[in-house]
C-alpha cells in the first residue's frame, strides 16, 4: 500500500515564521492508505455511477479478495511460526455474507455471538466445527444450537456452564458433547464484565472435570492493540491448560481473541494530525475526548507474529511454548481481516458557505459511518468522485447527514477537497468494512440502510452483486 498525500505545504513558502509556519502546514488532511483495488474502482469512469444510479441511496462496496488475503497473510504466520492452530473471523465487525464462504473455502472458521450470525455461518458453508461461539451469557437456544452444530462454545460465566450441564444431561444423545473454552477476565482489563475471574476458573476446571466435560482450553479478548499483555496472557493460560491435563481434560488450545491493529493512514500523517489538530478544524468548534489510533505498528499478521515471538524475560517464545506442549493458537481477528476489503458511497446532496468553510450534505447517515455514533470522528479523508469535475477553487468542508439532527455529522472536521462538491457527486469513505458500516446503521427517517455491493476481478474490471446480509432474518424488501 502507497500513500496518496495531497496538499501538504500548501501556501507555506511566503511564511517564514515558524509558528505560523507550523500552524499553516497543520491543515493537512488524513488521506487514506488503500489497498490498490480500492483505487482502481475509483479510476473506472462508469462503475460508481452505474452503481450510484441503480442503487438510488448510499451503498457499502465489498472485495472479498482482499478479506482472503488478509486471511491469508494470518494463516500464513501461524504456520510460518510452526504453530498450530485456528483463525476464527470475528463475524460482528461485518454483517455481509461475502466474507463467510471465504474462510469456508480457506479452512477458516467463524467467531459468532447470536443465533441469527450462527445460522447466516452455517447457511453460507461455514461448519459448525469451525465456528467458536463467543459473547457474553448466551440464550439456551444459541447454547442447544452450538451443541447440535459442533461449534466450540466459550463459556463466559459459572451458571452459563451450568445451564451447558442441564443441556450435556437432558440432550440423551441427541446432541454431541460440546466442546468448551473456559473465557478468562484478564487482570490488565479488569473493569471488563465478561469472563471468568482466577477463582472462577478454579471452580469452572473442578465442573468440567467432575462432568467429564470437553473442556478444549481457554480464551480472552483484550482491549487496546499491543503484543505483549496478548502474549502474556496466552503463556499463563497454556499454564493452565497443563493443570487441565492433568485432571484429565483435553485442553489442547489457548483462544487469544480478536484486538489485531490496522494502520488506517500513514504514521506521519497520524502524527501530525494528533499533535496539532485543534477545535477549530471541526464544525461548530466540536471538540473530542478520544479518538480510535488510525496509525498503528505492527498490524494484521505482523502483530500475531509479534505475539507469536515474544519472549519478554523469558526461555522460550510464545511460538516456541506452544509447540513444546502441544497447544493450539486460536485467535478471532474481526477488524483486520477487513482491511482495506470495503468502503463507503454516500452522493452528495448540497453544499452550502457557512463561516469561511463548507457544508456538504449527502444522502444517508451518520450512523453508517460507526465511529460518529461514539461521540467520536472516523477521520481518514472522505474523498470526492468523480476527481475529474471542471475545477471550482479548492474549499474546506465538513459532512452532514440527511437528518433533521444537528448533530448527524459524517465528519466534522473541515476536510480539504480540491474543488466543491456538488449534488450528483460522490463521497467515498474509504476502508470502512471494520466496524464502520453496520454497527449503527439505523432506518431513521424510514430512509432504506445502504445496499451492499460485492465486487469480483472479471476481465480486467469488475463485477459486482448484491450481497445476501440481510436476508437471514429479515423478510420483504430484500
Ligand atoms: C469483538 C470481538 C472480537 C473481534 O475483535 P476485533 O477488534 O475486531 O479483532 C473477537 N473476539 C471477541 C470475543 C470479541 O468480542
């Protein structure tokens, strides 16, 4: 992936003081790094307004090929490592069927958390086997599910493993037993409501072996990005799942959860933008408690095998434990596996002056824009399609939603686009399949969610379908 930049230096030769220097040059935007399709898609002078005139509305691209590659890239490091184990896709960082018969093809498996994402798993040629069923306390329906299915279930609480007992005991063969990872609350997060703390598990290992159990090993989820608490946190649990050897379970594997960084624009760009960015760069002076870290080191596969490598202050690697005792890896990665595998189309409505900056309104939503609903920004720069309009000079400008709030704002920092917007542009969000497209998403206004659009290589173009999320379980309009 190379950097577009645009716009740096910007009217800053005739400034010779430095702070003012400093401040000019601060303006500079957050292009995206995008993955070269992306940039294809947006050279074809017909496939976005072909799309955008069929689809009537606001619609989320697709490319299944690059989630394979990412896949792909994290197969690749458990294997490089020599290590064994499982990729499970964290399902709910995108609800679209496309990315399911990808890690079925691949032997990937799928992390769900509901009965509806188990059955649209299922119904795209995903197995049970490789599904791991997460999530906090789970209805009986999903457990008696998972149980038929052969999912593995990661038990979160000590009356859910109960209720997994009742099921183990009534089922009389009509269901396997299933197969369990004891969810851990990790001691670096613990403020956490899910998973079990030390003297739980103590409890939870005592239930599994007393009912003879298919206890597999255990699990967790951390917060925040960094290598070495995951790392950490798996060598104790191989601890454990050496203590559960030897009350007889199988623990054979170690679940390090999702929590994969991405690096969504340059770490310059990043850098800059957080050590200078002021009120004043958003509309209406809207100030922020945090923002997500859209620059990150390492990402994807390259942080599991940091994981994998590391060895803090002790003998042995993480990779190296693992393949002594014979334990499995299993991770849920969510939003890397969709980096750079979809982006956002919203057209552009109006454009409006308003304090020496811009105000474009598109058609759709800021809840189709997942980070705005937080109480906080997605920040790499919308970009404006076509690129190639008769120039108007170049404006600032921020982006509102088609609503009658205040503060549905797509973004509210004061973009630099080269010329003006206007109605029967397009905007395009880029790198928005983590998490972004659906989480929020909501028919406010009785306005329809955005369609999904999965593209494929054909010829030396692509072509696109329609795809199948909402279909599971939503009957009538399609
Ligand atoms: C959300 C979640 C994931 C995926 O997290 P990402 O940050 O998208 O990788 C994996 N496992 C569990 C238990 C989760 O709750």
């Amino acid at each position: 992936m190379e950097l577009t930049s645009r716009s740096s230096g910007a009217g800053v030769a005739d400034r010779p003081a430095r702070p003012e220097r400093r401040r000019e040059s601060a303006v500079s935007g957050l292009p995206a790094l995008e993955p070269e399709w992306a940039r294809e898609v947006r050279a074809d002078p017909g496939l976005l307004a072909t799309l955008a005139h069929g689809l009537q509305g606001p619609f989320h691209v697709l490319f299944p090929d690059q989630f394979a590659a990412n896949l792909a890239a994290f197969r690749n490091a458990l294997t490089t490592a020599g290590v064994a184990g499982q990729v499970y896709y964290g399902k709910k960082a995108n609800k679209s069927g496309c990315w399911l018969p990808v890690c079925a093809v691949a032997g990937a498996g799928v992390d769900v958390a509901s009965v509806p994402e188990l059955v649209h798993a299922l119904s795209r040629g995903v197995r049970g086997e490789d599904m791991v069923v997460t999530g906090a306390a789970k209805s009986d329906e999903l457990l008696w599910l998972a149980a038929r299915h052969g999912c593995l279930l990661a038990i979160d609480a000590l009356d859910e493993l109960a209720r997994v007992v009742g099921l183990v005991r009534t089922a009389t063969g009509s269901a396997p037993a299933p197969r369990l990872l004891l969810r851990v609350l990790p001691e670096v997060n613990p403020a956490s409501r899910f998973g079990l703390t030390s003297q739980e598990t103590d409890r939870a290992l005592g239930v599994c072996a007393r009912e003879r159990l298919d206890l597999r090993g255990f699990s967790f989820h951390l917060n925040g990005y960094d290598p070495a608490p995951r790392a950490e946190m798996a060598y104790r649990l191989v601890g454990r799942c050496l203590e559960a050897r030897r009350l007889g379970l199988a623990a054979d594997s170690v679940d390090i959860g999702g929590g994969f960084a991405c690096a969504y624009v340059s770490e310059s760009d990043w850098t800059h933008f957080t050590e200078n960015y002021r009120a004043d760069w958003f509309h209406a002076d809207k100030t922020f408690t945090h923002f997500y870290p859209y620059h990150q080191s390492p990402i994807g596969a390259d942080m599991l095998s940091a994981i994998l490598h590391d060895r803090h202050d002790r003998s042995e690697s993480l990779s190296e434990l693992l393949i002594r005792t014979r334990t499995r890896l299993l991770l849920e990665p969510g939003r890397a596996l969709l980096d750079g595998a979809g982006f956002t189309v919203f057209p552009v409505q109006g454009y409006k002056e308003r304090d020496g900056y811009g105000i474009v309104t598109v058609d759709g939503l800021s809840g189709s824009v997942s980070e705005q609903w937080k109480g906080s920004e997605y920040l790499p720069d919308p970009i404006l399609w076509p690129a190639s309009r008769a120039r108007t000079s170049p404006v600032r400008a921020c982006v509102g939603g088609a609503s009658c709030m205040d503060y549905d704002m797509l973004t509210w920092r004061k973009v630099a686009f080269d010329r003006r917007p206007e109605a029967g542009d397009l905007l395009v969000y880029p790198n928005t399949a983590g998490y972004q497209m659906d989480k929020n998403e909501t028919e406010f206004h009785q306005l329809r969610l955005p369609r999904r659009v999965v593209l494929t290589r054909h010829d030396r173009g692509f072509r696109w379908r329609l795809d199948d999320a909402r279909q599971v379980h939503r009957t009538g309009e399609a």
